[in-house]
C-alpha cells in the first residue's frame, strides 16, 4: 500500500526535513484518531495513519520544538 502524500512531499512539511519528526508527529496524531476520530481533513481510507499523513500534509497538524533550559 502506497501512502499518498509521498515522503518527499512530507518532509516539506517540517523543520530541515527530518524524518523522524516526521513518524513522531504522524504516530501521535494517529493514536489521537484510533481513539476518537476527530479528523480535520476528509480522506479517502479509514487507517488512522493516513488520516494522520493527509492532515499534515494539509499543515492542519504541527509541531513546536521542545526548549531546553541550559545551566
């Protein structure tokens, strides 16, 4: 099964193209949607993951980094 936005489009979607943060945000939005489907986009399959792919594709879904309080 091919999930569609691509990869390549994907990494557009967040800071320097990492795709870790890539699987983090979609895993967590996914467990969101598994749990209650509260999705903000319309797509065309029912698995949480490519709900979650489609929403940040869409910017629908973001992310802030994490500051780190340095002493």
């Amino acid at each position: 099964m091919i999930i569609k936005p691509g990869i390549s489009a994907l990494e557009k979607c967040v800071e320097d193209g990492c795709r870790y943060i890539l699987v983090t945000m979609a895993a967590k939005r996914a467990r969101m949607l598994g749990e209650n489907d509260d999705s903000t986009v319309t797509c065309d399959s029912e698995n949480p993951v490519s709900k979650a792919v489609m929403e940040i594709s869409c910017g629908k879904i973001g992310y802030k980094k994490a500051k780190i309080d340095e002493e």
